[in-house]
C-alpha cells in the first residue's frame, strides 16, 4: 500500500500521491470499466471470469482503502493549515500579531489549502472533501478581511464559525483524533 | 582571573551559539507532533555534542592540530577529499538555512518576502566575515544569541506538567507514525551535532591559543557550555508541546506556525522576541558554519588561515566562504521554503555524521596525535553507539518520509 511521506515538502508529496494512485472507483462514472477483452471471456468461460471478476474485486478493494487512507491524509493537512490560520488571526485579533505578518501567513494558509483542494481528484467520493477544503478557505478570508478592515466584532464572529465549521469536519473525516 | 573570564565568556558563547535554525524547527515540530516525548533525542544528540566538542578541544591543544589537518595528514589526501566533499555539502545546506532563517525573521518584521532579504543577509554576513575578527564574531553574535533564552522564560510562565516532561526524557515508541517519529528524532539528532559546531570549535582553539593550561577549561566550556544550550532546544520544544496541540496544530510544516510560538506566554514582546531569537541565532550559526567551511578547506590544504588575518594574506580561505555564501544564498533568494532546507538538511547531516565523526575518533585513539590525552572507553562507546544509531534511523527513515512507504 502506498502511503504518502510526512516530510513537509507538500509539492512532492502531493505529486507522488496523485502519479501513484490507483484507478478511482469504478461507480463513480456510473458504467462498467470492464475492457471488452474480459467482457468476452466472461460469455466464454463463466468459471475463469469469476475468478479474474474475483480479482477485480480484490483490487477495488485494496483501492478504496488506499484512497480512503490519502484522504485522511489529505484532510489532516488541510485542517492543520486551517487551525494554524485561526490561531495567526486570532492573535491579530488580540493585535500580539504583526498585520503584515498576518497577511502574508494566512495567504499562505490559505494558498495550502487550495493546493490541497485542487488536488483531489474530481469525482462525486471526494465531492465532501472538496466543498469543505472551500467553505475552510472561504470562512478564512472573511474573517482576515474583517480583522483587516478593524471590524473585530465581525472577524470574532467568523472566526467562531471557523472554528465549530472545522471541528464538526475533523470529525467527519476522521481526522479529530 | 583573566582564564575564569575565558572560561565564563567560553561557556556564554557556548549557550548561545548552540541555538539556531535546526534547533528551532526541529524542537518545534517535535514539540507539535509528540508533545514532550522526544525530550530523549534532545538529550542523547547533547551528550554526543559535549563529548566531541570536548574532544575538539582536546585535540587541538594535544597535538596543535585542527580536526581537518589531523585527517588529512593521519588517513592521506584521497580520504580526506571525501570528507571535505561529504562535510561540504553538509555545510552548504546548513548555511542555507541558517540564511533563509534570517531571511524569516526580517520577513515576520517587516512583512516583506523572505526571498528579498536573501542578498542582504548574504551580503551583511560576508562583510563581517571579511571586516571582522574572530573574538567580533564569536563573542558578539554569540552574545547577542542569549535572546534566545526566552523560551526558557516561556516554559515557566506556562507552568508545564512537570511528570510528563520528565517521561519525556526516557526514549519511548510513538502511539502513532513510528517513521515520521523516527524522521524527527534523527533531524533533532542532525541540527544539535552539526559537524561545523566542531570544525570551528577546535580551529578556535588554536585561534585563541590555547595552551595545555586550558584542557581543564575545554572540559568545563564543552560541558556546561553545550548543557545550557541543550536546556533552550528542550525549552523549544517544551513550548510547542503546549502551544500546538491544543490548537489542533499537530504538525509544523511552515516557519508561518512557529513564529507565534512564544505569544501565549509572553504577549506582544513574545513575537519580536522570537524573531529577534530566530535572526540573531541563525546570523551567528551562518558566521559559524561559513567559518567552519573555509577552515576545513585552508586546514584540508595547508593554506593560510586565520579569520584575524586580512584577507589578502589568506586570499584562498576569503575566497572559500564568499563562494559558500553566494552558492548557499540560491535556494533562499528563488523562494525555496526554508523550514523544508532546513529539516532535510538536519536528516542529511545525521546520515553525514559518520564520515566525519569516525576518522575523527580515530585521531583521538591516537599516540602520535594526542599522546597520553587520549579517549577513554566511555567517550569512545558514547559517541560511536550515538552516531551508529542516528545513521541507521536516518538510513531508514529518510528515503521512507521522502518518497513515501
């Protein structure tokens, strides 16, 4: 099984995990990826296609869970990012932080996170993934850009939302722990 | 009096010079990832440092040799060449980050790109490198480096469970990623025993002239010295493990996360103190590391060499740290993230510390160099187990966290 490293050179890592991952799953598109040279040894020898059909099945199998396990790798870096950009506003917010500290390091939180988001792949299994790497990102930039403008009240307010929004999805993604 | 003031000044300069770039990611991710329960590689990665630091010393007041003209002359040219080339890539990845760590702190202060303050940085090191002496950059850097101990300031007034950092200094298995648990382990191993530390102590030694008075001297500085600075990168680490984790930040892969690091305890001033600590820190490490690679070369070659010295009467050392300089500020000024130099170049250097640690403990078995200083078993079976066992997890552990399982 192919597990991505934790060495934080995200690029790589995230290169490796995409060239090395195994075929998506088959239902996604809603038809069968059966080639039609096994198409016809089913008709031919029903034993020997369940066998080879047997097989297949190992192999999706075997493919989800190294899916599911690059997605929980996926998601725990995206939280990551997300908690450290709370954690730099947060502080701008109490004004321990720099603004142009703050600027720089919350775009980067959020440039990660959109690194992250683009690199899953497009398919309804990682839809969830998707729309809550946005929402993390989206929730970000509103509440910077209400700490930016001295609007406190408003960035606390988002920032909250962050916080719940991130929580309610480490645990749905398994990544609370 | 005038030794107790070397002495004092010695183990000042010890402290703060200990801490730089390596320490500072390497504690912090430690701290992120594991909480207090790789205190242990803090501890182990000390003791291997005071015994080679101490051995440095020992040497080069022995046998007024350095470390590189001992191996050169003890294992012949083809050999040493190796582990000038070996020690050399080292050093220029070190010195990589240590720049891109001053870069850092003039970003977080100024809230301008790293990548602009690479050729200034560059710039300012190398002009005091060949303006300066070596007492200037030794003690004044080295000084100034004691803004670090804010951290251990930091840990007190975050009052932590004093048991469990306790257990943390007895080595344990990880409850989870034993590789990435390994990997941090042999990068913690990597920034405190950064062969520069003793290329530079022992060409010191001779700098400063040390005389067979000052062997009980060497010891105490080695010691007390290296001991106090290991007290800071524990502190690092101390105050990421109650930073980080309480905040869902699990894992520190951007020097962004670290730079609020002292804020819960210390406020406002807790920032600028950090960056101050991160700036001056890995200016003096930058100073250190170039110096330690311009007198591997001179020593390697039998040039002139002093850092006291003009540079027109030791054109070819000028010439080594100003190359090391201009090819090391690269990565930094194209935009290379330097906590990712830096933790790559922590775990090269531990994979890299056999080929300049073992011929080294050969010198120091041997008659014709030290006489009746030589090593001792336990100095011997410390230093070979320590480096042994951080070149096998690094062995494993590197290829595995680069490439993936």
């Amino acid at each position: 099984m192919f597990v991505v490293g934790r060495v934080p050179i995200a690029g790589v890592k995230f290169r490796l995990a995409r060239d090395f991952c195994v075929p998506s799953f088959a239902g996604d598109e809603g038809r069968s990826q059966l080639p039609p040279a096994l198409r016809m040894l089913a008709k031919r020898h029903p034993l020997l296609s369940k066998t080879v059909l047997s097989a297949l099945l190992i192999v999706s199998l075997v493919s989800c869970s190294s899916e599911d396990e690059r997605l929980h790798e996926q998601m725990k870096e995206v939280f990551l990012w997300s908690a450290s950009a709370e954690m730099i506003l947060d502080m701008r917010l109490n004004a321990l932080v720099p603004e142009g500290f703050t600027d720089l390091a919350v775009q980067r939180c959020e440039k990660q996170i959109a690194d992250i988001s683009s690199q899953l792949p497009h398919t309804s299994r990682y839809g969830p993934a998707r729309a809550a790497a946005v929402k993390l990102n989206g929730l970000i930039a509103a509440a910077h850009n209400e700490i930016d403008h001295d609007r406190l009240e408003q960035g606390r307010w988002h920032l909250v939302e962050l916080h719940h929004y991130e929580r309610e999805q480490r645990k749905v993604f398994g990544a609370d722990g | 009096m005038k030794k107790l003031f070397q002495i004092s000044l010695g183990i000042v300069t010890s402290v703060g010079g200990f801490i730089e770039t390596g320490q500072i990611a390497t504690s912090s991710q430690a701290g992120a990832a594991y909480g207090f329960s790789l205190l242990w590689a803090i501890v182990i990665g000390t003791v291997c440092l005071v015994f080679l630091i101490e051995m440095s010393g020992r040497f080069a007041i022995a046998s007024r040799h350095t470390v590189a003209d001992g191996i050169r002359e003890r294992f012949g040219s083809n050999y040493f060449l190796l582990t000038l080339l070996i020690i050399s890539i080292v050093n220029l990845l070190v010195l990589a980050s240590e720049l891109g760590g001053v870069a850092l702190a003039l970003q977080f202060v100024s809230g301008v790109g790293f990548q602009w303050w690479a050729l200034p940085v560059a710039f300012t090191a190398w002009l005091l490198l060949w303006k300066g002496t070596f007492g200037m950059i030794e003690d004044g850097v080295a000084i100034l480096g004691l803004v670090a101990l804010c951290f251990v300031v930091a840990v007190f007034v975050m009052d932590p469970p004093w048991l469990d950092v306790a257990k943390g200094l007895i080595p344990t298995l990880p409850h989870k990623e034993p590789l990435h648990y390994g990997f941090i382990a042999v990068s913690i191993l990597g920034a405190v025993i950064a062969p520069f530390l003793f290329l530079f102590y022992s060409s010191g030694a001779i700098e400063e002239k040390w005389d067979k008075s000052f062997f009980g001297a060497n010891r105490l500085i080695a010691t007390i010295g290296m001991s106090f600075g290991a007290v800071i990168a524990a502190a690092i680490l101390i105050v990421a493990a109650l930073v980080y984790p309480p905040r869902g930040i699990t894992d520190i892969e951007g020097y962004d996360q670290i730079a609020p690091i002292l804020t819960p305890a210390l406020g406002k001033w807790g920032f600028y103190l950090f960056a101050g600590s991160l700036g001056i820190t890995c200016f003096g490490a930058a100073l250190e590391a170039s110096l330690g690679q311009a007198y591997l070369v001179a020593q390697g070659f039998g040039w002139n060499w002093s850092e006291d010295a003009k540079p027109r009467t030791d054109p070819g050392f000028a010439l080594v740290y100003t190359g090391l300089l201009a090819i090391a500020v690269l990565p930094v000024a194209v935009g290379v993230d330097p906590l990712q130099l830096t933790i790559f170049s922590m775990a090269i250097t531990a994979l890299a510390l056999p080929f300049g640690v073992v011929p080294f403990l050969f010198l120091m078995n041997d008659r014709n160099f030290v006489g009746d200083h030589r090593n001792g078993w336990i100095s011997n079976t410390a230093v070979l187990a320590i480096i042994g066992l951080s070149f096998i997890v690094a062995l494993i552990t590197l290829p595995l966290q680069i490439f993936g399982e």
